[in-house]
C-alpha cells in the first residue's frame, strides 16, 4: 500500500470487462466544491496509464469532457463515471458534484460505490456538508480514507489538516484516522513556502520522490528517521488495535517487533471492515510529467485497503408485489438485479443508463424487467415494463467504449432503455425484482415557470418529464389552485441547471414567474344573501329566487350544505341544484379569486315558478346569493401554514430561531440530537419560506437542513391580505 516495490499501470484505452466481482472496485469520490476531485480523477487516470501525457485518451477526447453546462459554469453538476485499471484490478471512479444543490447526484454515487474517498482541500479545510456526508458512510459502515490536495497552496500544511481531519472524522476514535505518509519538502521558494515534491511512508520508511515528474523509491536518510518515528509508533498502534489478531498488541507493547508485511495486511483488513480511515496526499502531475504526487501511493490503497463488491452486503429485494427475496452475496451467476444509478440524454444515442450490477451478469440485446416503484410523490409513476436494452458500454470522456457483458458488481452504461428512470431496478424478464430506492433529500424550493411561446408550449410537457426522469431531487408540480407549473429543486444551481437543460437538451425556452401558494377565503362572521335570477325574454323563461345563510366553522370543516327550507318554497328537486351552484361559486372564490372553505351554507327560503324554474335557474341563484352574502361580510384571506423541522448545529440555533420569528414563525420547541446538533420546530406561513432552502444555507454555512409539512390554513394578517388583493386587482 504505497509501500509494494513495484507498479504495474493498467494499459490505457482498453474497454476489458471484469471477469470476477473480487477484481472489481467501486469508490466514490466525496468533498466540497473546489477541493479537487475531478482533478484527482484525472491525476489517477494518468498514472494508471489510462490517458497519455496531454491528458487525452487514445481517440482524443479527455476525461474531463463531460457535460457542457460543467463547462460553462466551471464546476461539476452530475456524477460521473471514470473507469481505470490498476494492477490488474478495474477501479471504478465515481466523481461527485461538491456544491449542495447536487446531493442527489452524490446519493446516486454512495449508492454505486462499496467506499468512499473523501477529498480535502489543505487550503479551506472541511465544512460541515462533508462532515455531514462522513456520518451518513459511518451510519452504514461503509469503508473511508481521506486524500488531502492541494499543497501546492502557500499556506497548505499537510501536517496540521492531518490532525483537522482527525478531529472532523475521528471524534469517536481518532487514533483511527491516521496518516500513512509524511511530506517531503523541496527548496523554500522565495516566498517561504516549501513545496511538497515527494512522501515517506510510515510503515516501510521509504521515501517516494515524485520531484521528476514519475515516482522514484529510495532510502530516506538517516537525518529524517527521527523526525518520523513518533507518526510512526502512532500509526503502528492505530492499526494493531484494530487487528482481529488480538494478541498482537500485547506482543508489540511486549517489545516484539511486528513485521511489516502483517502491519499491511492488518492496515488493508481494517480498512475494508470500516474501522480505520488512513489519511494520505496527492497532487496533480507537473506539465509533461507522467505522475502526479502520492497517485501510485493511493491507487494502491484502492486496490489493496478498499474492499470488493463481494464484501459489501446484498441489497434489500423484493418481488414487484413486495414478497421478500433472498440474494446470494454478488453472485455473477445468480438471477439479474441491477440498478439504474444515474440516466442521462445523449445526442447521438438518446437516453444512457448507468447501471450497478448486485447480482447476476447484464449482457447487450437482452431484455430486461425495468421497474420503478415508491417515487410517485416526485412526479414517477410507478411502472413495470420490459425492454430490450441496447448497447454496453463503459464511459471516458465523451467517448463509450463498447463492452461484451457486465458482471454482478462492477457498472456500465445500458443504451435505449427509453423507459428506465434514476433508482429503476432492471431484473430477468421472467423473475421480476425491486430493489428498495435510496433515500433522496426533499426538494423544497419551487420554481414556478411557464412557456415562453406556443412552440415551447408544445415541447414542454415532455420536457419536464425527461427531466424528472434523470433526477429524481426534483419534484414535478401541477398546482391546480394557482394553475401553475412548479419545479422543485434543491436550490438556486440546481434550478439554473434544470432550465438550462430545458433549452439546450430539450430545445423548451421557459419564463420564470412568481410562485404562488395556495390561499383560500373564508366568513369572519355570519352574513346572509339572497339569490334572484327571473329573466323573461319570450320563450322559455328562467327563474329561480333562494335565501341563504353563512356562517364559518372551525378550521379543516370544508363546506357544509344545510337545507331549513319549509313548505316547499324551494321545489325538492331544485335543493341540491342550489347546493351545487353555491359549492361552484365557493370554488371560485367570493373576494379575492381564491377557494371559500370552511363554512356552513344554510338554505332558508326561496321561490319557484311552475314553468320557468330549473335546475339551471336555481344553481345561478345559489351562485347569487352567496356573492351577496360575501359583499356584506368581512371575508378572511387564509394562508398555508407549514410544520418546519430545522436540524442544525448548536452554533447556530439561535440564528436560525431569530430568523423564524422574522418570518412570521412560531418556534414549537427545540431538542437536542448527537453530534452537536439540535432540532428546531416551528410553525411558519409558506408564503414566508419560498426561499428558505436558500436562505437557510447560506444562514448556517450549508451545514443546516430542513423539511416542511402542510399543517392548516389560518387567517393571513389584514396589512398583507390586504395587499395580496391588491395585486390580485392589478393582475386582473
């Protein structure tokens, strides 16, 4: 593990299937925006021999030539998959987005991956967002190690983000997040800053020089041992604990000197169980040069500390009725269950599926069970079809290199699955399965929009639903009070990227209008009206004349319809025909254009005539009678109240609190939860917390969430009632 004598680069532009899961290994890459993961990528690639000096592949293209919109926003927005080959292993590159709208695409990632590398930059450090990602792999052991970049920075210091990272991920234990190696430094440059130029390993006490541009192994000299031997004596014991050999500590506190092959074996066991998180270093390799620092020392970390897809637990799986079913451990001979992790338009090919393989061998031109099923709340509807899948392909770049099958364990991308979604499980046609989806974070800021022309018009429609179908941390709306079309997103990016997709995927220009939320109205207090609709014009007349009563009710009581009428002044068969023209006009609203709710409508008297009166007649004096009784009363405009639930750390409740009551909020009560952190519930009207996902990032430093349920409608304050009709005037 950085300490093996030699290196053996996989042979660059081969599109080899894997031939046993155990030579198989998945990692995710996780950290902020800007901490250099995707450089990272491109670093590993070059040294494993899978691009050429320049960066490129061996038909032109470059890793880094992913989706446009990345290109022009200069930032990572989706997940992406960078396959490389290392020893004789195939190690799968998953490259995550760091910004926070984007968690969706890192769900997608953990989710494919069996570890994870988090990545961490010497000059910012770690922020709460991935010290919050760090939790979520401790919750289901998933294996870690942390690679700390650019050092070239002048005021990087390897030494002291080691002992930072210790106290971000190592709060349980920190003897188990230890660094393997130290920096070597070159010259001091003029500005005083030495820069990094090769590492010592702790374990085998070997110095790497990476200052020619590709990895040179000698002796360190005899002026460096000392100043490493208490990082070693550390690391040693930090990996002896953890040791399933439990005599081993007493026999090194014994003064037995442990071999260091064990010390790897026992350093690589560890990190596989999940139990020891080694920190190590990497930088990009020099113009012209062939190795980046600490590559060859972390490639060899992923292919010996990082465990296969035979250790990682099955998946939960059931039949498509729920029935549960047993599946062997990565079985590449056992029934097909796959999972589609990410999908993806491509110009040329249409829709591209990146597949996870859990069972069983995906070979082309088969056909396959694709299901779909729990996400009907975001706009997916449950579905069971089967498809005859296109092409395998592994991705590098642009480029798809053809593949002859894909083995349980290891991902490819599946061409021509037209009705396959983000989270779909593709199984044998004849042995459908339903693999439980992974939990996405709620979208919870409304992007309310409409077509630009009605050429866009046309096109919208599937647009949406294509867009919907890749990601599912969006949330399709079609808001049947405002009469809007909402998209929930995660935040402001997340937003620009979905429009952007609109225009240059789908060919839909959309305008952005304000969201609106739904109001309803209601009677402060009781108020009477009377309904006179006679016309005689020749012919058939119309007529119908009704007296009613109105009265409000408690919250959540919808309409009540009463009928006192008494000597039949108002015919029976024309009682309900009253009945439905007051529920239409309620419907429509009485003062504001807004839904009338919670009410008790009495019906009291009226009049009928033996040849004019009919059904017709008497819904348009019921319809009367309650806009009179509406224009003599003083008529409520109710606004939606959500519960939020706000959980974040303890430096920063009172902040968030404080905010809460600047937006109308009732603060329910606070509890505290592990980690430092505490839960705030409050009641806040919706109208107040459009932007609030925003808000409430940039409030706690991206280190807060929150989720929010509907709770009631109550009446909305007379200074902004009154301005909201206003506006609905001036609309109008």
């Amino acid at each position: 593990m950085g300490d093996k004598a030699n290196a053996h680069p996989g042979a660059a532009g081969r599109a080899t299937a894997a031939d046993h899961p155990a030579s198989v290994r998945n990692v995710v890459l996780v950290g902020h925006s800007g901490s250099g993961k995707t450089t990272l990528v491109e670093a590993l690639a070059l040294t494993a021999g899978a691009v050429n000096r320049a960066g490129r592949v061996e038909d032109g293209g470059t890793i880094s030539d992913y989706d446009d919109i990345e290109h022009r926003q200069q930032r990572s927005v989706q997940l992406s998959l960078v396959p490389v080959e290392w020893d004789g292993i195939k190690v799968n590159l998953l490259d995550t987005p760091g910004y926070a709208d984007f968690v969706g695409e890192l769900r997608a990632g953990l989710r494919a991956a069996d570890a994870a590398l988090f990545v961490v930059s010497a000059s910012d450090g770690v922020d709460g967002s991935t010290r919050m990602v760090w939790e979520e792999c401790a919750a289901v052991g998933m294996p870690r190690a942390i690679v700390i970049t650019h050092l070239e920075a002048a005021r990087a210091d390897y030494e002291e983000m080691t002992r930072i990272c210790a106290d971000a991920f190592g709060a349980d234990d920190p003897d188990a997040v230890l660094p393997l190696y130290l920096p070597l430094h070159g010259p001091q440059a003029p500005d005083g800053h030495a820069p990094v130029t090769g590492l010592i390993g702790l374990l085998s006490q070997k110095l790497f020089d990476y200052s020619s541009g590709e990895r040179k192994e000698s002796e360190p000299g005899e002026d460096l041992l000392p100043g490493i031997e208490e990082a070693r004596n550390r690391l040693i014991e930090g990996i002896i604990a953890e040791s399933e050999d439990e005599t081993l500590m007493d026999r090194y506190l014994g003064g037995e000197q442990v071999d260091v092959k064990t010390l790897i074996q026992d350093l690589e066991r560890a990190v596989a169980r999940g139990v020891f998180f080694p920190v190590l270093a990497a930088a990009p390799a020099a113009e012209g040069a062939r190795q980046g620092l600490g590559t060859v020392e972390l490639l060899e970390l992923i292919t010996g500390g990082f465990p296969t897809p035979l250790e990682r637990e099955a998946p939960r799986v059931t039949t498509v009725d729920g029935k549960p079913r047993e599946l062997k451990l990565c079985d590449p001979d056992g029934p097909l269950v796959a999972e589609v992790v990410k999908t993806a338009s491509d110009p040329y090919v249409g829709r591209v599926s990146l597949v996870r393989v859990f069972s069983g061998t995906l070979r082309p031109d088969e056909t396959v069970h694709v299901s779909g099923h729990g996400l009907a709340d975001r706009g997916h509807e449950d579905h069971d079809v089967d498809e005859r899948i296109g092409a395998l392909s592994r991705p590098f770049g642009k480029q798809q290199r053809a593949l002859t099958h894909c083995i349980a364990g290891d991902l490819a991308c599946v061409a021509k699955l037209n009705r396959a979604e983000t989270g779909d499980t593709l199984s044998a046609k004849d042995d459908p399965l339903l693999m439980e989806p992974w939990e996405m974070p709620d979208p919870l800021l409304p992007l309310a929009i409409q077509a630009h022309s009605k050429q866009d018009e046309d096109k919208l429609s599937q647009g949406l639903s294509r867009l919907v179908a890749e990601d599912p941390t969006m949330r399709l709306e079609q808001n049947q009070d405002t009469h809007q079309v909402v998209l929930w997103c995660l935040g402001e990016a997340h937003s620009d990227v979905a429009l952007e997709r609109l225009r240059s995927r789908y060919g839909v220009q959309v305008d952005v209008v304000p969201h609106r939320v739904s109001l309803r109205e209601t009677f402060a207090a009781k108020s009477a009206g009377r309904g006179r609709h006679v016309k005689q014009s020749g012919g058939h007349g119309q007529y119908a004349i009704c007296e009613i009563e109105v009265e409000p009710l408690p919250g959540g009581s919808g309409i009540e319809f009463v009928d006192k009428v008494v000597g039949g002044a108002v015919p029976r068969q024309f009682v309900p025909s009253v009945e439905k023209g007051v529920r239409a006009q309620a419907a429509k609203g009485v003062a504001a254009g807004h839904p009338l709710i919670d009410v008790r409508i009495t019906l009291l008297d009226g009049k009928a005539h033996s040849v004019d009166s009919s059904d017709a007649a008497f819904q348009t004096a019921g319809a009367l009678a309650l806009r009179e009784a509406a224009s003599d009363a003083r008529i409520h405009l109710l606004e939606p109240v959500a519960e939020v639930s706000v959980l974040v750390g303890d430096e920063y409740v009172g902040a968030v609190m404080s905010d809460l009551s600047g937006r109308r909020g009732r603060v329910l009560g606070t509890e505290q939860t592990p980690g430092g952190r505490t839960l705030v519930r409050a009641e806040v009207p919706e109208i107040e917390i459009g932007r609030y996902a925003v808000d409430l990032r940039s409030l706690s430093h991206g280190t807060a969430r929150f989720n929010r349920s509907y709770a009631r409608h109550e009446p909305m304050p007379p200074q902004i009632a009154e301005r909201i009709r206003e506006e609905t005037r001036d609309s109008a």
